[in-house]
C-alpha cells in the first residue's frame, strides 16, 4: 500500500524509526503486505531537494532466495518501462543490509479498501459514478500494461497477477494509481516464488489464475471486473463457505448474480460486468481496452460521468478534518527527518543480466564529509582578491528609420563652398559667350 498516512495496520514495524537505510531515512510505518515491510521514507538529492518516497523491504526469508531474487530484479526491469498516469512509478531498486528493497512514487490519499471501510464507518455509500470512474482509470492502466512493448516493439506480455482493492489508489486530488506491479511477470518469464508467498489473493483471482494455469491480460480483465461487481453490489463476491475455501470458488468460476441497485439500463450494465467475469477466458473481454470502452459507453449515456475534481471533492468533504490532522503530522514529521544520503534513481534496470548477475548489489553509499576550507600561504598576508573589471559593451549604432529614402551623408562646409563657387563661374562664363 502506497499511501502511508491512511494505512490501517495492527502489526509494528521491524525497525525502529527513524532509522537510515541506505540512500533513505525510513520514519513512518505503513504496513506489512505478504512479502515486505512498507515504510515511507525521505530522502535528498545531489542539489539538496527533498522527496517523499515509500521503500518495500522485502522479508528477510525471500531476500534470501535467489530464485526469488532474480525473480524481482526481472519484474523490476519491466516496472521500469511503465510509464502512466494510472500506474504509481517504480524507480529504484536494491539491497541494504542483506534486505532487497523497491522504492515507489509516493501517493497521499486511501487504496479503495481503506477508502470503502471509512465510508462504512460514517454509514455512507460510494456514489455509483465515483465507482465507474475508479474501475475505468484502473482499466486503462492495465490496457497500457498489457500493450507495453520492446524497443524491437515485441509485446512483453505484462500481466499484473494482482488486481485487488489494496493495489488500487486513490490520491487526494482524485486520481486513481495502480501499484504493486513488484510480483507481475511476464508470460514468458517462468519464475517460481519462495514457498509461503501469495501471488494474488484468492478473492480476486481469475479461474484460471486459482488453477495455476498460464494466464495472460485476460485474467487481469477478470479481476478488475470482480471489483466492479462489488463496488456496484455493496460486498465481497468470493465468500469461504462450510467446507469450501475461497481458492475453491475461484477455481470453479462460481460467479453470483449482479445485483440490481436501481442503476439505469440494468441488462447494459449486467452485459459488461458478466462478460468480464466470464469463466472461460475466451468468453471474456479480449482486453481491458475493450472492456474500458463499453463501460465508458454506458457512464456517457447515462451520464455517470465524474472526474478527478470531482472525486478529490467528494474527499475533502467527507475526511477533510482527519486529512489535515494526518498531513500535518505528516509534515512534521517529515521535516524533522535529515536524509543526507542523496536519492538515486536507477540507472539502467535493463543492463542487469539475470543470468550472470541474479542479485542487484548497491555498493555503500558515500556519505558527504564537511568540506575543508582551503588551506592559505604560511607567510604573508591573505592576497587582495583579485578584481575582474566589467565587460565593455561597445556603443550600438542608432537605429535605421523604418520609413523614407537614406538620409544623405554630411560633408564638410569648405567642400560645399568650393562647389558653390565653381559653379558660379562655369554660368558666368557661359552668359558672356552668349552676348558676343
């Protein structure tokens, strides 16, 4: 989960905050997800600007293992490659202290999990058009991951495996991120996880997905489809039943009735929704693109419209007094931390060779010393500094009118009276020979 000040966690932090790692001062606790820690973390630039960023510390039993190693280094080269406004940024990855970590764009604001149980608790619902929008922008991040290709333009084959309502942000100004793309993989990449890790929850898992099938964009598909039916229908749809597990509903593809909350054009809507959740994937919707379209048909018709502002609205309205206790406290805890180890952004993910480097090493980072004053002469007084003198800006020559012929260059006032003079005597010369 990305945004630290909203998270809910009964679990304390592994270390003991603030604490330095590496390039980072980690001082804020978020959570602890199947695989790591999450911290929020402050760090500097070379030119001494600050930023907010949340750093993933992978548990010690999985930074352990190599094959789970390369796995991440892989998924982090393709991390890289994303760039969307619908996809929280992945920007550095590494090892300090024997722990592999992932640092992560910073978004302030509720993944929809948390967004769903503090509206419960105020006993309010989420509009019907604040839940389009969210599954519309989530479904076009998706389309732009699955579409993602090489610089040759082959198809990576991204698929998110994760598609779930704690990977869902929602940011304060209404924007709508996906994260977590740490445990995707491309279908190509054949990767076995550590033993006791979770690749998606079972509640949120395709047919295929809970069978270990291969799987592609379409189980993605399905999974942001199960949000949309439980958003539309007010509760969980995958529920453990006496002597079923939920990963045993998932694998049967047992998928209730959607049901009718006096939305307009109720067969439109279940058409989309029941497409998307289409046990066979060949049934399903090709891609999250064609999926985005038809919904975003029906918002426009029956004018469910909404957007960022909107949104962003609706938030302040309901959390303003908690937002800014929580941002305040945010702030000054953040200024209150020093990261003197600059922030660096990974150079080049895809110079890694998983074959012959499985493990990304970050060597130590250097720590700035205090610069030493130069040293001066041991004898003598300390030398005048020497003074520069102003450039001279040669005179500009005044401008040419616009308008009108040349002005004529000036002469000199004897040349002008010796003309004058020869002129007066060639006409009396030719007067006189006139008369005789």
């Amino acid at each position: 989960m990305v945004p630290a000040p909203m998270a809910d966690t009964n679990e304390g932090p592994e270390f003991e905050l603030p604490r330095r790692f590496g390039r980072y001062v980690l001082f804020d606790h978020i959570g602890r997800g199947g695989m790591a820690e999450i911290y929020l973390a402050r760090g500097t630039t070379q030119m001494g600007a600050s930023r907010l960023a949340v750093v993933k510390v992978v548990l010690n039993r999985f930074s352990e293992d190599p094959s789970f190693a390369a796995m991440l280094i892989s998924e982090a080269k393709l991390a890289a490659r994303l760039s969307h406004r619908n996809i929280v940024q992945t920007f550095d990855l590494g090892r300090e202290e024997g722990r592999l970590f992932i640092a992560m764009q910073y978004v302030e604001g509720f993944d929809v999990t948390q967004l769903l149980r503090k509206l419960s608790q105020k006993k309010i619902g989420l509009p019907a058009e604040f839940g389009f929008y969210i599954v519309l922008e989530m479904l076009q991040a998706l389309d732009y991951a699955h579409r993602c290709s090489d610089d040759e333009g082959n198809a990576l084959g991204i698929v998110h495996r994760d598609v779930s309502p704690s990977n869902v942000l929602v940011s304060l100004e209404g924007e709508v991120k996906l994260c977590d793309f740490g445990i995707a993989r491309a279908v190509t990449d054949i990767a076995e996880l550590p033993e006791g890790a979770l690749e998606g929850k079972a509640a949120y898992m395709s047919p295929e997905q809970a069978r270990g099938e291969r799987i592609d964009g379409r189980a993605d598909v399905f999974s942001a489809s199960i949000i949309l039916w439980e958003l539309l229908c007010g509760r969980r749809m995958y529920k453990a039943q006496p002597g079923r597990e939920v990963i045993d509903i998932a694998r049967a593809g047992e998928v209730p009735p959607l049901v009718d909350r006096g939305l307009p054009e109720y067969a439109q809507l279940q058409a989309i929704v029941s497409k998307g959740l289409a046990p066979n994937r060949d049934d399903r919707y090709a891609t999250a693109g064609a999926m985005a379209r038809d919904l975003e048909d029906y918002v426009i018709r029956n004018r469910l419209r909404a957007s960022p502002m909107k949104l962003g609205g609706f938030l302040t309205e309901q959390f303003e007094t908690e937002l800014v206790s929580v941002r305040r406290d945010l702030e000054q805890r953040a200024l209150s931390v020093t990261a003197e180890v600059p922030v660096e952004v990974i150079p080049d993910l895809g110079s890694y060779d998983d074959d012959r480097a499985p493990l990304v090493t970050v060597p130590p980072p250097v720590v700035p010393q205090e610069i030493e004053p130069l040293a001066l002469p041991s004898s003598g007084p300390p030398a005048a500094p020497e003074v520069v003198p102003a450039a001279v800006v040669p005179r500009r020559p005044a401008p040419t009118p616009l308008t009108g012929p040349p002005a004529a260059p000036k002469r000199p006032v004897a040349v002008l009276a010796l003309a004058a003079v020869l002129v007066v005597g060639v006409l009396a010369f030719v007067a006189s020979q006139l008369v005789h």
